[in-house]
C-alpha cells in the first residue's frame, strides 16, 4: 500500500472516529436527559403517593370520629329506650310516677 492510501484510510478513521465519538457523547447526554427527566417523574409520583397517603390518614380519622359520634348516639338512644321500657313497664303495673 501506498504511502497516500495509508494516510487516507487513517483520516477516514479518525473521521469515523471522531463520529462515534460525538456520537457517544451525544447519547451520553440524551441518558442524563432522560434521567433527570425519570428522576423528576419518579419525585412527582412519590409525592402524589405521600398526598393519598396522608388523604387516606384524614379519612381514617374522620371515620373514627364519625364512629364515635354514631356510637355515642346509640348509647343515648338505647339509654332513651331503657327509660322508656321501664316507665311502660311500670304504666302497666299501674305504678306510674308521671
């Protein structure tokens, strides 16, 4: 081979060279891209999780109190229906105290 052909493969290489190169660098920084990107997604999604999480928390309490409230209730309506069991039992053994 001559000298001529020999120092154009060898520019023809380091042009392929220099094109794989940029070429890396490129998807280097279209990974870092889309890292950041994902990275952005995946804090946005773990945020939304900790905002239903806390929203279900809420909602559990809200339950508990509206459970102890309707508990509440039943107890007096209950005691309500003793007291009114026991003056109908006593109307009708005739010892009304009204």
């Amino acid at each position: 081979m001559s000298k001529q052909v020999i120092d154009e493969q060898t520019v023809l290489y380091e042009k392929i060279g220099q094109q794989f190169k940029q070429r890396g660098e490129e998807l280097e920084d279209k990974k870092e891209a889309l890292k950041d990107e994902y990275k952005d997604k995946v804090l946005d999604l773990e945020m939304e999780i900790k905002s239903i999480r806390m929203n279900i928390l809420e909602l559990k309490k809200e339950q508990r109190i509206k459970l102890k409230e309707l508990d509440e209730s039943m107890k007096s309506e209950l005691e309500l229906y003793h007291f009114q069991t026991k003056i109908w039992r006593e109307a009708n053994n005739g010892r009304a105290f009204l």
